[in-house]
C-alpha cells in the first residue's frame, strides 16, 4: 500500500524510475541474501578460526571461516578440524592438508582431495547432497556417509574406507570405480536401500596402510 501511495503521488514520469529502482533493489536483496563465500586457506591453523582464512580471529562463522552453505579449498597449509564442521564444496589440492581428527564433516556438495592430502583420524565425512567424490587413492576415509535419501554421489576414483561406510537411500554412482573396504572387526557397511552402481564393492580386511 506504500508503494502504491507513492507512486501515484510522483506520476508517470517518476513511476518509470520507481518501478526500476524497486526491481534493482529486490535483485541486489537477493543476490546478498543467495551469496555463499569462497574460503581459502591462508594460514595453518584450525578451521573455525578466521584468521587461518585470512580474516577476523576468531570470527564468525559464514563470515570469517566457513559455514554450511560456503565453498572451502585448502591448498597452501594445513587446516585443523577442533569440533564438527559443514561446507558446500571442498578443495584439498596442492600443499594443503585437511587434518579432521575424530569430528564429523558434513558436505552438501563435492568432496575433491585427489590432489591433497586428507588427514582423516578417527573422523566421518558426511555427503548429504548431490555431488562428486574424487579422492587420491589410498586409504581415503574413516567413516564415509554417503548417497543420501532422495541424493546422488558419483565416485570420480576409486575409494578406501578404514572403518564403514554408511549407504543412505539414494543412489551411488560409481562406473567402473571401486569401493575397497579395510575393516578387520565390526560392521563395515551398512546399507539403508540405497541404489548402487560400481566396478567392484571389496572386503578385505587388514590393516589399512
């Protein structure tokens, strides 16, 4: 009704320019409010701490180190998970080293560590969204959650597994690459019904080197 008000107040003329400054308005909005930063290691340091990204320390997350909806790469340091972490897409190429310890991180995206170096500990890497793995070979993960209910993970390399693998409902798309699972003792994989596709799902338990 304000809109209304005032336009009917400036005249044709005006409208014109109105109708343009609304529609400016309401795509910038959007553009802030749809933004996700790009996060770039510039330091050793722990995730959750801006300053290993070239910000404010300790900083706020979303803004000064990286948030569920943003796109990580680390390739110059290594960088520390202290607690559990989310991103879209992550980047471990180059010299830069992902250390995870025993935390969870969660990745609504892509996963690529063919060129990095994935320090995994004791750690699960969750995949909840659709999107690409490619690892560097070797042995790749602890635990890995993937093919989430109503999602699509395609392996771009084949995959090494540690301790388990957990199958959502969804689908896995792996060609002709393979899964190889390490685990001597337990359950290494559990399958919710996901819909798989590979070259080869492999148990051979022994300690991954």
């Amino acid at each position: 009704c304000v809109i209304y008000a005032v336009i009917f107040v400036m005249g044709e003329h005006r409208l014109r320019v109105s109708i343009f400054s609304i529609a400016s308005a309401i795509i910038f909005l959007s553009f802030i409010l749809s933004d996700a930063y790009g996060f770039n290691d510039a330091a050793n340091g722990n995730w959750n701490d801006g300053a290993t990204w070239g910000n404010a320390s300790p900083g706020v997350e979303g803004t000064d180190y990286p948030g569920s909806g943003d796109d990580v790469t680390i390739d110059s340091g290594t960088v520390t998970l202290t607690a559990d972490a989310a991103c879209n897409n992550i980047t471990v190429a180059g010299g830069g080293t992902l250390s995870a310890g025993s935390n969870t991180l969660t990745i609504s995206g892509n996963f690529d560590e063919s060129a990095g170096n994935f320090s995994y500990g004791t750690s699960t890497v969750n995949l909840t969204g659709t999107g690409t793995l490619n690892t560097g070979g070797g042995t790749d993960f602890y635990n890995l959650t993937m093919a989430a209910a109503g999602q699509t993970t395609t392996l771009s390399a084949s995959t090494y597994l540690e301790n388990v693998l957990t199958l959502g409902s969804g689908t896995l798309s792996g060609g002709a690459w393979n899964i190889i699972l390490y685990a001597s003792s337990g359950t290494p994989l559990v399958n919710n019904g996901a819909t798989v596709s590979l070259g080869t799902l492999l148990y051979q338990p022994s300690v991954a080197s």
